[in-house]
C-alpha cells in the first residue's frame, strides 16, 4: 500500500483538483490521509460532505508542514508514503512511476517526482533538491523547459511538496524535525538520510503539477525570512560533523552574506542576519546526527555534493536566464 498524506490549511479551494487526481489513479492499493492544521476555511467541512473516505485528522493548532506529515506519516498503514502538497495535480501514472522506481534499489528513500509548474505547463517547478557549500538549498530544472531532465538520478535530497518515502527508514533515520516547522525540513531529512547512507531519487517519469507557494504566498515576508534563516543554521549544525563545518565555514559565511544582500533588497536583510544569529543560540535543542567512523564514505559522497553544488547552482542560474 502507498499512504499519500496530505497537509492542509486553510486550502479548501485546492482540495478537488487534488483528490480527484489521486482517485483516477493506475495504482490502486492507496490510502488518502489529510491532516488539517486548524484551518478555518470550511477545508474540513467540505471533506466530510465531499470525500468522506479520506482518513482526516484534525490538528488543535497549526502545527506546520514538519507536524503535520510527522501525524500522517505515524498514522499510515502503507509500505511507502507519498507526501504530497494540497495544491497539486497529478498525472494518472505518477505513484505507480514512483513506486517502481523506490523498489529498484532498497536503500533509496526517497523519490522526487517531476513538478511542473500548474499554471505554465511548459516549465519546471522541481526536478530534485540540491545543496551546497554556501548554505544554499535550490531546485533543479526551475523554470527550464519540461523537456529538460529526462533522465533519473540520484539527489541530494526531495521536495517533500512531491515525493515517495520509505517508511521503515523514518524508524532509523527519525521523522521530520518539528522544529524547522516549515521550510528545509525535507532537504533537513534528505541531509539526514545520506549522512545514513540511504539515497534520493528523481524519477522523471512521475508527473505532478505544483502551484508555486500556493498555501504561503510568493510574497517574502519576516516570518518566511525568519523560518529560512534560522532552518539553514540548524540544517547544517544538525547534519554536518565539526571537521566539514570548519572545511565549509568560510564559503557558508560569504552565503550568508550574500543572501543578506538578496535580503536587503526585499527590505529584509537585518532580519536574515539577526535570526541566524539567534539560531546559532538554540543548537543545544537539535538532535545532532552522530558521527560514526563507518559512515566516512557517506560524509565524503556529501562534501564532494556540496562542492560540486556550487557551480551546477550557478548553471542552473544561466539556464533560468536563457529561458
């Protein structure tokens, strides 16, 4: 069985569209879980009346996207966990695509599906998460042509607005780290995955159709900066070993700085500065990956990613460019 759990807020007007894709699907042995986070739209109301078989559980509070999928992910009964974003649509074949492409290799843990942008079906929204040494998260294929990235590899980690788990690797690994709340926290537990030595696919041939931001709003606001700023300190704190750290320390502080001048731009650069300064007063929180002596060949496969990062984020620029 596969178990596509849901997180919702206040996302009643993009529900439909959702569900009925997943009803119209090949693959057949599916659960449908939705976890609401206090929503206050009708969103609950509207799937009573309309979908009374998707299993719904009802948060007290807005426990964000890391909560949320956390309640689905403990309360599925399926082998694999496809979490998915509420404003999304997906092809007929994508979890059987997804399926067939985790089994060839049991140490995968996750596959990323091919997002393609829902209202400019011509462009890419997501085709794998990528990390690297200036403390930069970014998305391959954003905004290039659908034709691009044909081809399946591994990544450093996926969008969990879009992809298949592995759900006996969360009972070694950990769960999502409620802590980030929102943002970074699947290239958190991809991170945390290769640290294992587990892998991350992109599967081209599963497709699903993303409203960019559709829940949070494009708009860049304090909360967003804050949340962004403080999930990349913990990411890295969490993640890497003291030695790579220091190896990568003064390419994360040129990052840093480079994105407080993006920041800046947006009216929010003393912000990003300010929290990631406070993050670095919180590690003592975080559940630190331990460092162990059989796991060196996973750390050297994710300095050379992190390396090997840098110029694949600036091509991918020249490509958003040329487009």
């Amino acid at each position: 069985m596969v178990s596509i759990v849901i997180p919702n807020y206040n996302g009643k007007h993009f529900l439909e569209k959702c569900l009925d894709s997943i009803e119209n699907q090949s693959y057949k042995d599916i659960e449908t879980i939705i976890i609401d986070n206090a929503s206050d739209d009708g969103s609950v109301d509207f799937l009573r009346d309309r979908y009374p078989k998707v299993k719904l559980t009802i948060m007290d509070t807005n426990t964000g996207f890391s909560g949320a999928v956390n309640e689905g992910i403990k309360s599925s009964r399926g082998e694999f966990v496809f979490l998915l974003n509420n404003d999304t649509e997906i092809d007929e074949s994508c979890v059987e695509n997804l399926v067939n492409a985790i089994n060839k290799d049991n140490k995968i843990f996750s596959v990323n599906a091919k997002m393609i942008q829902f209202n400019n079906r011509d462009l890419l929204d997501d085709a794998g998460d990528e990390y690297n040494s200036f403390g930069w998260a970014f998305k391959r294929g954003f905004n290039q042509n659908i034709g691009t990235n044909k081809v399946p590899r591994r990544v450093f980690s996926c969008c969990a607005g879009a992809s298949l788990y592995r759900k006996e690797v969360f009972n070694h690994i950990g769960y999502f780290d409620e802590l980030f709340f929102a943002y970074l926290e699947d290239v958190d537990i991809g991170f945390r995955a290769n640290c294992y030595g587990y892998k991350n696919y992109f599967c081209p041939d599963a497709i699903v159709y993303h409203i960019i931001s559709g829940t949070t709003g494009n708009k860049k606001t304090e909360f967003k900066t804050k949340l962004s700023a403080r999930n990349n300190v913990y990411l890295l704190y969490k993640n890497l070993p003291l030695l790579l750290i220091l190896i990568n320390l003064p390419f994360l502080i040129i990052g840093a700085l480079i994105k407080s001048v993006f920041f800046s731009k947006h009216g929010l650069g003393k912000n990003y500065l300010k929290e990631s300064m406070y993050a670095l007063k919180d590690l003592r929180k975080l559940n630190k990956v331990d460092f162990k002596i059989p796991h060196m060949k996973n750390y050297l496969w994710i300095q050379f990613k992190l390396i090997i990062n840098v110029p694949v984020f600036i091509l991918e620029r020249i490509k958003i460019l040329l487009t």
